[in-house]
C-alpha cells in the first residue's frame, strides 16, 4: 500500500510537470 500510494504521488506528479511544460511551451512558443 505505501509502495502504491508513493508511486501513485510520483505518477501524479510527472503529469502534472508534463502539463506545465506544454503549457509553458504553447505559451512561448510562436507554432
């Protein structure tokens, strides 16, 4: 379970990184 929710929170939080680079890169970027 511990295992679980760490990976879970790791999991979450490379989309989250994802999410904030493309919206970073839609913003700065003239394509």
């Amino acid at each position: 379970a511990i295992y679980y929710g760490c990976a879970d929170t790791c999991v979450s939080m490379a989309f989250t990184t994802v999410d904030e680079v493309v919206d970073y890169v839609k913003k700065h970027s003239s394509v």
